[in-house]
C-alpha cells in the first residue's frame, strides 16, 4: 500500500477520533503548526501572537481548521513532494485569519460577532412601548392592550388605529417599565393608523424606513407585546413586500408580507430592518407564517398630515368610502396553505377574496363579517381579486355580498359609508 493510499485511513484515525479531546491533543502537540513563525501582514499581529501565545488551545480551532493541519502533517510525514509546500503555505494563510477571528477573544467568539439580531433589538427595544387601553364605563368596562414606538422624543407615539379605537384612558408603559397617561391625538382608521402623546422628554426614538427599498427575503425583526408579554422579540423573512391592495381603499397601499410570529398584542409595534429602521407596523396575521405590516411610507405621510394636538387632520381631505374590510385575493397556494391550518376553512370554494381582519366599529363589523369569512360574489358577479371588491365599494352604493364560512353559504348586505 503506497502512502497515498494508507493518507485516508491514518487521516481518518486522527481526525475521526477526534471526539476523544486527548487524541486531539497529542495530534496537536506532534503538529506544533501554531508554534511555527507565521507573520501576518495585518498590524499588530505577528509571529508572538500564536496559538500557545495567547494561552489559546486546540479546543478553539475550528474542526475545518484542524482537519487542514492534519492533512499537512500527514503529506509532511508521508510526501516531500512540491505539493506538500504549496499546501504549507495556504495553510499558513488560514492560520493567519484564523488569529484574527481569535483575536476577539474567548469571551466573545461566535456569539458577539454574528448575533445580528441581538444587536438590532439592543439598538431598537428601547423606542418601544406596552400601550393598555380602557374601554367603556361602569359595568361596561373593557381593557385591551397592543403596541407601539417612539417616533418622536416629546413623546409622540405611533400604533395601529385599531388598538386606540374608542379608548376611555390609554396608559403608556415606557422601556423602563415607567407608566405614563397618553392621549390619543391623530386617527386615520382607514389606514389603520394613530398617534398617542405622553409628557415626556428626551425618549429614545426609532427611524421609519424607506418601506419601499424592502426587497423579498430581506431579514426583518417584530418587536412588541403580544398576549400583553412585554419586549417579546421574534424574527422572520419578507415574504412578499408589495402584498396587493390588502387595505379599506382602492388607494391603499400594498403591505409588507412576513413570516415573523406576530400575536394579539402586536398590533402597532414596529417591524424593524437590519439597519434598525422601522419599514412596517404590524398590524395583522392571517396564520401562523402569514404576518402583515403596514409600510413606513404611509406612516410618514400619516405623519405629516397629522396635526399636533387636535385629533384630525389640519385640512378636510376628500371623502373616502369605507367598508372596514382587510382583504387578500384567495390563490390556489393560499388556499391549500388555510385548508391545512385554519379550522373549518370552506372547502368548496373555487375564487373568491379572503376577509384577513374586520375593524371593531365599522359598517363590515355592523353586518356581521368575520375574519376567515370568504367573499364569492358583489351583487351576484363573481369575485376573482381584491380589485373587483374595491371597484364595488368605490361606488359608494350597497353591497350583497355572497361569504362562504365553514360548509355554509349565505348573503349579506352592507353599505359603505363616507369617511374623512
């Protein structure tokens, strides 16, 4: 058997029994690679700076790195061909970049150089708030809870519409756990948005985002409080950042598909990118893997248009109708997906365009629509797209709507109505 030949079964026997850490090390004592002058043309680094020299040992080379040396050490054994220095010298380039990694310290490793999330949520977490709403009167007396941020260090907050809709007392929980009394100033609730003010100075705020530079498959972190679970933290990919027409409007803009858990709760916190921006609100999930955002573009107009104080816009925009419907197209991908995780999703419906939320107050709600609820018919046309139901209700005119729910078909009217 020539020496090539006998290299994989004696690599095999280091490298495999590698798992007894006394056998690693007496393979590393024989290679004495770290103990060789490697000079590293990086600055501050040299032949000192060693394995043995920084009291570092062969537990902190990686199994890749380990693996190289003992192929050196058995074509230096066995080989004295050109190959063997040629290998040398590559091998010497990794142990170079090797000790730059290393350099960071054993303390740090891995875990404080590619935990990207961690640092996201460090840089953002403080900007976000716990906001718990009380609704109602006396026996009446309802609480409800979501999320929001900082927008603004005075104290200028920013949440989902639907989480301050008819609240009597709105109390902020700030990153330190400080409870303060807000009030609920601008409201747009057909696009879903509000601002709460609380009396505060120098917050930490966080950056909205150009929403439309999102790209699909981009990293995006949800930050928020679902099931009232303070500073919950989970991430995800961008599924979709153009989602169709998911709105109350035909000029709605499309929203921020995600596959990031977001819960009850969540509604109003930010979804933030790798930069720390916030490109979306969070503001609904259709199942578990299917979330949805709000894009920071329209939150910047909101913004914009929205007055200090006074909770309405400085000037009367144009009347806009209104349903208070969240719909999406329903896909032959889409349907197979709901079929297998919501309970009782219609099994006999061939087109038609999911009901993903129903705002509380609206004339939807007033009808009797309900999430999951899928729309087949307008005024007996059949339904194929979102772009059919906004045509309808663009009219302003009343709607008879066929919905599938369950194994049940039935028909429902409902009348748009008029809203600044």
């Amino acid at each position: 058997m020539t020496s090539l030949q006998k290299l994989p079964l004696i690599f095999g026997r280091c490298v495999f029994r590698a798992r007894n850490s006394r056998e690693v090390e007496r393979f590393c004592i024989k290679c004495n690679m770290c103990k060789t002058n490697f000079h590293s043309q990086r600055s501050g680094i040299s032949n000192r700076d060693t394995l043995s020299a920084r009291n570092l040992t062969y537990k902190h080379v990686s199994t890749s790195l380990l693996s190289a040396c003992a192929i050196y050490y058995l074509f230096r054994k066995y080989d004295d061909s050109e190959g063997v220095t040629n290998y040398l010298e590559n091998l010497k380039t990794a142990f170079k970049n090797a000790y730059v990694v290393s350099a960071a310290g054993p303390s740090g490793g891995m875990r404080s150089q590619f935990n990207f999330i961690a640092d996201i949520v460090e840089k953002a977490q403080p900007a976000v708030v716990f906001i718990e709403v009380v609704k109602g009167r006396g026996f009446r007396r309802m609480s409800s809870s979501g999320s929001g941020f900082i927008v603004r260090s005075d104290g200028l907050i920013l949440t989902n519409a639907h989480v301050v809709a008819g609240a009597s007392h709105v109390h902020v929980y700030l990153n330190d756990n400080k409870k303060v009394q807000g009030v609920v100033q601008a409201v747009d609730q057909v696009c879903d948005l509000a601002t709460v003010k609380v009396q505060a100075r120098d917050l930490p705020t966080l950056p909205l985002g150009k929403s439309g530079e999102v790209r699909p498959g981009e990293w995006v972190v949800a930050l928020g409080s679902p099931f009232n679970l303070q500073k919950t933290v989970t991430a995800g990919v961008v599924s979709n950042p153009g989602r169709e027409t998911m709105g109350n409007l035909t000029s709605s803009p499309p929203m921020i598909q995600h596959d990031a858990v977001i819960n009850v709760g969540n509604s109003g916190g930010p979804l933030i990118n790798l930069d720390g921006e916030a490109v979306g609100i969070n503001t609904m999930t259709l199942t578990s893997g299917i979330s949805f955002a709000l894009p920071a573009d329209l939150a910047v107009d909101f913004l914009n248009r929205a007055k200090k104080i006074e909770g309405r816009f400085p000037s009367s925009p144009p009347k806009r109708t209104y349903v208070g419907l969240s719909v999406i197209s329903l896909t032959p991908d889409l349907q197979m997906n709901l079929r297998k995780r919501v309970p009782n999703f219609p099994t006999s419906v061939e087109q038609g365009i999911l009901i993903v939320s129903v705002i509380s107050g609206s004339p939807a709600q007033s009808a009797g629509l309900l999430p999951t609820d899928v729309i087949t018919h307008i005024n007996r046309k059949p339904v194929t797209s979102t772009s059919d139901y906004f045509k309808a209700i663009e009219t302003g005119q009343e709607l008879t709507l066929q919905i599938a729910r369950g194994n049940a078909l039935f028909t429902i009217t409902v009348t748009p109505e008029e809203v600044d």
